[in-house]
C-alpha cells in the first residue's frame, strides 16, 4: 500500500483514502482530460470538478467517474463550512422560486446561439479548432491600455432583447413585489441574468468562447482554468446607478459589454493590477487610462484591474457583465507571497531590489578593483 493511504486495484477500483488522506497535486496533469461532470447534482458547480480533476493523484485519473466526484467532493467540503453549504442551498432556492414563476420574454436568448448573438468578426475568430485559433482571437482585439483588451462583439438586435428581457424582468419583479437580489454591494439597480435562468447559457459563453481569451492574455491569474462565473446586468441614468467608485472585482477575469442604449458619460477609468497588499498604491502614469463604452463592444481585463466609473450624465447605459473565477487560482494564491507576474505594485517593488542588487554588486566590486590596485 502506497505511503499516502490510496490503494490502487484491478479492475478500476480505486479505494477512497481517509479524510486526513485527501490531496491534490500541485500541478496539472496537462494531457490527461478530464470527465464531465455536468449531470450530477451536488453543492458545487460541474465545471468545477472538471477543472480540479487534472490535479488529481495518479492512481485516480482513471478511476471511476464517481469516484472521482466523491474524492474531489470531500475535498471541496473541507474549504466550505457549513454556513457556506446552507448559502447556497437557500440561493438555489431562490433561483428556483424565480424560474418557475417568471415567463421569459425570449426564450432564445436562454441558450447560447452564436449567429445570433455574436457579430461575425467574433464568430470566425472562434470557430474553428484549428492551430490559428489564437492568431483569430488575437486580430480582433485591439489593446488600448497594459492588460484591458476591446473587441466588436454582439449583434444590435441582441442587445435589445437582452435589454427588453431585462425590463421585462424589473416589470415582473414590480408586479409581484418579489424581493430580488441585487448583483454586487455597490449597484443598487441590476439584476443577475443567472439567477433568471441564464446561469447555463453563460456558462457557454465562458465556456466556448471567453476562456480561449483569457488564456491568452490572462493566465496569470488562472485564466486557463475558469470554472465559474457570476453574470449580471447594471444600469446607470437618471432613476438608476449614477457611477461606481473606484473598485475591483471578486473575479479572475472580467468580461464588460455595453449594451445600449443612448447615453452621455459613463467613461471607465483605470488605475493598473494590484494585489490585496497593494491595493492603494500609486497609480503608475502609464496605467492610467479612460474607456469610453461604445453598445455592442466589449472589453475584458483582470479583475484586480482598478478602476471605476464615472457618471453617466444624460441617457440610460446598460452593460452586461461576466465575473469568471478560477478555483485552481484561488487555492494556488493562497500559497504565493508577492505577484510579480501581475501586480503593478510587486513588480515595482522587484525592480527596486535588483537595481539594489546590482548597485551592491558594483559597489563590491569597484571597492575589490580599488583593493588591488593598492
Ligand atoms: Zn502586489
């Protein structure tokens, strides 16, 4: 029996290590792919366990599907107390409260339709699975700012279903006085498009098309390892949100798509990454940067990318949000010091200790030079 408590068998049995027992490795099995896992129910999402499965030990890659999910599943428990367990069981509550009740306007906009949703630019970027893929993806982005990419992505006449599916959402909630969540602690207008039944439909969206983008640019930040996401709408204009203090988001990677309609203001201005350590360091000049929204184009950056948003001064703007996570990142972070890779600030800060370095090593040698010639 292996020292770590796992038995591998014949037949494809694997027996379950004690709780103590239960680990990960700490790196991916980069070949190995991973099960679906989108048909069992559990307290955690599907993708989540497909993304944990390539660090798994050896002798389990292979075993059982459900041995596999129960193995990852006890692991998942340790990391959520019970108080966490019962959050989400009341929010799946929640969700399914509106779902049974709410008549959608379009039922098309539920499930993803990439020739209807996306402007063909986007579309022919991603759509074949071949070795030019990232060359696609990387002619239709342009890079306004370090970090902040911006692309032409969604057909105007999706835009105005989104945004009429949205209104007739409020006018639901008006008429049965429904108490409604809203999408984060600093938007008092909003709703979250996966608590009325797009949860699957973004998860698509993430899925097939946003994590190719974020593992180009972003995986630093785990970008090659989403697992979850959090999607909602957020309107400013008269009778709504004005403007957003400066922020970051509870996300890897952000996904930010204006959606209409007419409006004045409401630029984005971004002060650079940071780490929790950093977070209220100086902006460096060349991180400062405004980005106006223009209905139908998105950007996607870091979500430790700072930055707020200033008032929209005439008309009504609406954009659409994804926050993606990555379990893997999270967990890994947990171990990590400084964040030279992407935090502005950790990266100034180890660019001082080398010029330090090397000012002592110069120092050190010219004092030995001096030495023998004495
Ligand atoms: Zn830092």
């Amino acid at each position: 029996m292996p020292s770590d408590g796992t038995l591998p068998a014949g037949n494809g049995i694997v027996q379950l290590p004690t709780t103590s027992n239960l680990r990960l490795q700490s790196n991916p099995w980069q070949n190995h792919n991973p099960d679906s896992y989108e048909d069992l129910q559990s307290e955690f999402t599907p993708l989540l366990f497909s993304s944990l499965e390539r660090y798994l030990p050896q002798n389990l890659l292979n075993a059982p599907r459900g041995t596999k999910h129960k193995y990852m599943r006890e692991i998942l428990r340790r990391y959520s107390n019970e108080g966490d367990r019962n959050r989400v069981q009341k929010h799946r509550e929640y969700r399914e409260r509106i779902t049974s009740n709410y008549q959608p306007l379009y039922r098309s906009l539920y499930e993803l339709n990439a020739t209807t949703f996306f402007v063909p630019s986007f579309i022919n970027a991603f759509m074949v699975n071949d070795n030019n893929r990232d060359e696609r993806i990387k002619s239709i982005m342009s890079q306004p700012a370090p970090g902040v990419y911006a692309f032409d992505m969604l057909q105007p006449r999706f835009c105005e279903m989104l945004l009429a599916e949205v209104e007739n959402f409020e006018k639901w909630i008006c008429e049965t006085n429904f108490k409604i969540m809203r999408p984060n602690t600093m938007n008092k207008f909003g709703a979250v498009l996966d608590d009325f039944g797009m949860d699957s439909m973004l998860d698509n969206l993430m899925e097939d098309f946003i994590r190719h983008i974020s593992k180009l640019f972003f995986s630093d930040v785990g970008g090659y390892a989403l697992d979850s996401h959090h999607g909602f709408v957020i309107q400013y204009g008269f009778n709504r949100d004005t403007d957003l203090g400066f922020h970051v988001d509870d996300s890897e990677v952000t996904l930010n798509v204006c959606l209409g309609k007419q409006f004045s203001g409401g630029e984005l201005y971004f002060r650079g990454v940071r780490c929790d350590k950093h977070m209220n360091a100086e902006a460096l000049p060349e991180e400062i940067f405004d980005y106006s929204h223009v209905p139908g184009h998105a950007i996607i950056h870091r979500g430790r990318h700072r930055r707020g948003a200033r008032p929209t001064t005439a008309g009504q703007r609406v954009n659409l949000l994804l926050w993606c996570r990555s379990s893997v990142f999270r967990e890994l972070r947990k171990h990590q010091t400084d964040f030279v890779s992407w935090c502005g600030e950790c990266q100034q800060k180890m660019r001082e200790r080398v010029h330090q370095a090397v000012t002592a090593k110069r120092v050190k040698l010219f004092r030995g030079q001096e030495e023998s010639a004495s």
